[in-house]
C-alpha cells in the first residue's frame, strides 16, 4: 500500500507566496513522479485557514486568476493530532484521511522557525527536514550567531537589540552601529527571503532603515558588510552522514541578493533559487571550496540540523577570510537545482529526504521520554476517594 | 527599498542627484512605468518614485482610501524623506494626486508635469456613477436565492462590462469607486504653477479631450501631444517625453 504523505505549505507569512513553490516545484511534483505516495497537500491560506484537496497538488491551482474564489468555496479541514496525524473534513459525509509522513513547506514565520515542527513532534509522526530546535535557532540570525560564535565559528560583527531597546534609549544603539565598519546591513532577526534588509551607507537612513526592520520583527540585527564580498552557500542533507551539494554563488544584478533575485527574476514559472543568476560549483579556489564545506558540515552538525539545510557563507574576497552568514532550515525549492548538478534528482532528493526523517523518527522512538513515578501519590492534600 | 509611511512600508526609489523630481504612477501601475523615463532625467535630476499604497510592492491601506487620503501620504513620504519637490510628474491616477493636492495646497512644487492624467473625464461622470449605483445593486440582490448561485458568474461579467481596471481591482474595489467619483476640474482651475500636459494622441483610457480640457482649465499649461502613442505614453515614446521634460523644466 501506498505511504499517505502531506505536504504542508502556505502559512500566515511574508513568504507564503514563496512556500508555495516550494511545495509544488520540486516536493509534489517529485512525489508524485515516484508513485509511491498518496500525496495530500495541506494549504494554510494567509489568514490561517487549513484546506486539503488533492486539485491543490496542481500549481496551476494557485496561480489561476480567480484563486481567491475558488478558495472560498472549498471546505475547511480539521487537523487531529493525538497518536498520528489525520485530516478531516466534517459535515454529513466526512472523511478521514491518516497521514503517515509530513513534509513540511512553509517558510519563515510558523513553518520553518519551529512551530510546525512541534505540532507534529507531538502528533507523534515522522516529518521531513530539521527538527525543532534547529529550526528555533536558525530562524533567529542572533541566536545562530551566538551559537556559532560559542563554538568558535566565525561570523560577521554585529549589534542587535529589541524594538523595546529602541524606544527606550535610541543613542545607545546608534553609537554602538556607529562603532561598526561600515556600510551596514540592517535585517529584521528572523525573516528570511532577504525580506526588509535595507544596505545602509549613511547616517541619515539609519532609522528608517531600522524602523522598516521594526515593521516585520521585534528584533532587529545590524551587521558590518564584508569587504569584496563573495557571498557563497552550500546545500547540505542527511542526519549524521552528510551529503554535500556543489558550492555555489550567487551573483548579484542588484545591491545584494534581494526577495525577487531569490526566487523570481528571470524565471517566471517560479522554479525557486534561479540558475541563471548563479554560478554552479562556483568558480573559487580548491583551498577555499574545501573551507567552506567543511565550515558547512560543522555549523550544520553545531545547530543540530538533520534532513537538509542550507548555509550561507559571506567570503572576503582580498582576506579570504570566511564567515558564517546564516543557515536556512528549508531552502527555497529545496535549492534542487543545485542538487541536480552534482546528480540527485528531484525524485531522489525528496526520497531521500523521507528516508533522512523515518530513520531520524525511529531514532527518537528508543528514546525514553516517560517515567513511572510516584510523585503524583505525595502529593499533598486529600487524595479523591481517601 | 523601503520606507515606513502612515505605519505602511512603502516601496521606493530613489536615484540621482540634483532637483527633486517625485513620480507618482497609475492605477494598478507601480513605479516601473518609469523605468526608461527615469534612467533618462536621473543624469540631471534626483528622481524619486514610489509605489503607492495597494500597488507594487507596498502594503495595502487597511480601510478604502479616497483621493484626499492619498494626497495626506504622498505628503507625509516627502516629510518623511524630508525632500523639497522641485516638480511632481504624474500618470493617470497620480495625476489626480497631483491636481487635488496642488489645488489644497497639500503638495506643493515649483512646476508640474501631467501625462494622460485623470480626473476631468466629466462626461464620464454619468457612466461612474451609474456604473457604481449599479455595482451596489447588484452586490445585493445577487444574496437572494436563486441569484446567489449565479453571483461569481454575474460579477464577472458585470464587471467586464464596467472594464477591466475594476476587474483587477479586488481589495480596492471601493477605493477605485470613491477616486473615479470625484471630478477635478475645479481643483485643475486653482491650479497656478506652470503645468506640462503630455498627452498620446491615441489615449484610450484619457482622451486627447481631456487633455485639452485640463489646458483649458489649467491658467499656465502647456499640451503636448506625441503622435501614434497611447495611454503609456511615457513608456512607449520615453525619449520624446524625456526631451518635453527637459525643456520644461
């Protein structure tokens, strides 16, 4: 019998449009090619309605023009998440559809920062892609700095602070950006998709660029920007034994890599991460190459991260000198255009990624989590029956 | 980039140096319709573009927004950038910003550049209105069985029928019905800086007529007319416009 698989996407987020790339090119798309699934696609409409129907395993679905309508006629579903995770769809004639394995596609807010991970960590199924904990870190570009820095990886100097710090005493945090070299990023901490960065270069757009960042997050990161800068970054999957993608670097038409670079210009079917606007394995020194995975493979095993994640590296051209930017617990259409490059194909990618969280699953399974105890029977007061 | 305005984050452009030059697009338009425009005037100017609130890459205001509520925010982006605007350059829809906020003394400039603008169709005053009367009682009684199950179908070709940019318009469907419903030719009258009126002589969507009007009204304006050219006339001709500008300004 077929595997029952879900593929979550959408989500009450700034990349919910994105998330549902991702989901159809390459994840529905390459499970339907392998014929071994069932494959049901549960969409999160930004205004955090559930829905499932398998018309939805259809792109063409979300981009025809009267989406919107068609949306409102479709039927919510009901999620249960004791012992296994099902889908619901009430009313008169209701169905019930158990779901063996979850394949998380949501970006950013809900989706990749954790959130989703703990609804179906306690539903008691197998998911692919990073856990929890990973996912928490790595959507928060301080925390991952501050994890990596305890581990001696190198990361670009930076300052953050909190809306509230803001308001309380502005000046503070102006002199300590001050202190830094030069032009500098401001970044909300945890969207991803390059979403609200503004490049700052003089004093005079410093708040606004901060107060854009505020806008989207409640905490904000202002880092130096890297002299010659080569940004580079690297494809990683497995849980204990890695699997490296190429080396690649993306190369910038604009500032720096902005939300349409990533994921739409030059490509308007939408395959993701665009080709055409990066350089496949990229055209860097063995030395640095070898570097740069290996500084991967350690910040990918630092923040815990297991089923596939990509890291970002920022490289200072004249120093050589390289940095950990931030690591991406769900890369935009899994970045399988990379992946075909070094010979995974769509259909081996999101196979092996189902075998990555099975495995990951069992795994947890040996792990004890409850404990008879008696402290229930010490308790004090008068126990019911006494 | 981006910019916090009236608590919307605002997409923006902002290039060159030298007079400030703000362009403010149409409706269901962003700030690349300037594109080739502005990469010909920035070597001279400073051109700053915006998309306004509902299109391009900026939020959508919370409630529907009238004409008066779009002035107060081009107005509040330039306090916020903390610009002196030396001309304003509008299309279609940001050609009425222009007239009404002239008018009110809520923007102000030295000279001011219309191309196709809206805002003085007044035959057309008739078919909005009507059209939006219409709109309303089709809204209603398309809740009453059996009409409801045909309403998706009946809107649709309602709204073919009222044309194409209310079609589009989803959210702002009643932003577009208050901005369409207001007539400017009495605001374009207290208008007293010297205005260019850049017109395509084929202007299906503003006709050559209404250019013409607005020269009539406008004390010290100037019509252009660039032949073979439309509605976008601004992108279809850019150099031709471009060479207008320069002149004017």
């Amino acid at each position: 019998m077929k595997k029952t698989i879900a593929v979550i996407f959408g989500g009450r987020s700034a990349e919910h449009d994105v998330s549902i790339i991702t989901a159809h090119t390459p994840i529905i798309q390459s499970l339907l090619a392998t014929g071994q699934f069932d494959v049901w696609p549960i969409y999160i409409a930004k205004d955090g309605s559930w829905y499932s129907d398998q018309a939805m395993n259809d792109l063409a679905y979300f981009t025809q023009d009267n989406f919107q309508a068609y949306l409102a006629r479709q039927k919510k579903v009901q999620i249960l998440f004791d012992n296994g995770l099902k889908i619901i769809w009430p009313g008169i004639r209701s169905k019930t559809i158990q779901i063996d394995i979850a394949f998380p596609a949501m970006h950013g807010t809900f989706g990749e920062d954790g959130s989703l991970m703990g609804l179906l960590r306690m539903a008691g199924i197998p998911f692919v892609g990073c856990d929890l904990f990973a996912s928490a870190v790595a959507m928060d570009k301080v925390l991952t700095k501050q994890v990596l820095t305890a581990e001696s990886i190198s990361v670009v100097p930076y300052v953050w602070f909190t809306k509230n710090d803001w308001e309380i005493n502005r000046s503070i945090w102006i002199e300590k950006i001050a202190k830094l070299n030069w032009p500098v990023f401001v970044k909300p901490v945890h969207l991803g998709s390059s979403i609200a960065i503004t490049k700052v270069k003089q004093n005079s757009e410093l708040e606004n660029a901060i107060e854009v960042a505020f806008h989207y997050d409640d905490k904000v990161l202002v880092e130096e920007s890297v002299e010659n800068l080569i940004e580079i970054t690297l494809p990683i999957m497995g849980n204990e034994e890695l699997q490296l993608a190429a080396v690649e670097r993306p190369l910038n038409k604009t500032e720096f890599f902005d939300f349409s670079d990533k994921y739409l210009s030059g490509n308007k079917k939408g395959g993701g991460a665009n080709s055409q606007y990066s350089e496949i394995p990229a055209n860097i020194d063995g030395e640095l190459a070898k570097q740069v995975e290996d500084l991967g493979k350690k910040t990918y095993r630092t923040l815990g991260c297991s089923g596939i994640a990509r890291i970002d590296f920022l490289v200072d051209g004249s120093s050589k000198q390289v940095y950990v930017n931030e690591v991406n617990t769900l890369p935009g259409s899994l970045y399988h255009h990379n992946w075909k490059k070094v010979g995974v194909s769509g259909v081996e990618l999101v196979t092996k990624l189902i075998a990555f969280a099975e495995k990951r699953f069992v795994s947890q399974q040996k792990t004890t989590y409850i404990f008879d105890s008696d402290i229930l029977k010490k308790a004090g007061g008068q126990k019911i029956g006494e | 980039m981006k910019i916090i305005v009236q608590d919307l984050a605002t997409e923006y452009q902002d290039e060159g140096t030298g007079k400030v030059l703000l362009f403010l697009h149409g409706w269901q338009d962003n700030f690349h319709t300037f594109d080739s425009l502005a990469s010909l005037l920035s070597p001279t100017r400073r051109i700053i573009r915006l998309d306004l609130p509902g299109f391009g890459k900026s939020e959508v205001p919370q409630e529907a927004w009238n004409l008066d509520n779009y002035i107060q925010f081009v107005k509040d982006f330039i306090e916020k950038l903390d610009i002196q605007v030396y001309a304003f350059v509008g299309h279609s829809f940001g050609g009425r910003i222009v007239i009404k906020g002239e008018a009110t003394k809520n923007l102000q400039a030295q000279k001011i550049i219309l191309i196709g603008s809206a805002g003085i169709a007044k035959n057309r005053t008739f078919r909005n209105s009507t059209l939006k009367l219409l709109a309303k009682i089709g809204g209603l009684i398309t809740y009453i069985p059996p009409l409801i199950f045909w309403r998706e179908g009946l809107r649709k070709r309602m709204y073919s029928f009222i044309g194409s940019d209310y079609l589009n318009t989803g959210k702002l469907k009643e932003t577009f019905l208050k901005i369409i419903s207001e007539n400017l030719s009495v605001s374009a009258k207290k208008i007293a800086m010297p205005t260019l009126l850049i017109w395509g002589e084929n202007d299906t969507e503003t006709p050559l007529s209404d250019g013409k009007k607005l020269a009539g009204l406008i004390v010290d304006s100037q019509l252009k007319v660039i032949r073979g050219s439309g509605h976008f006339v601004h992108k279809e001709k850019s150099q031709e416009v471009s060479k207008l500008v320069q002149e004017f300004l």
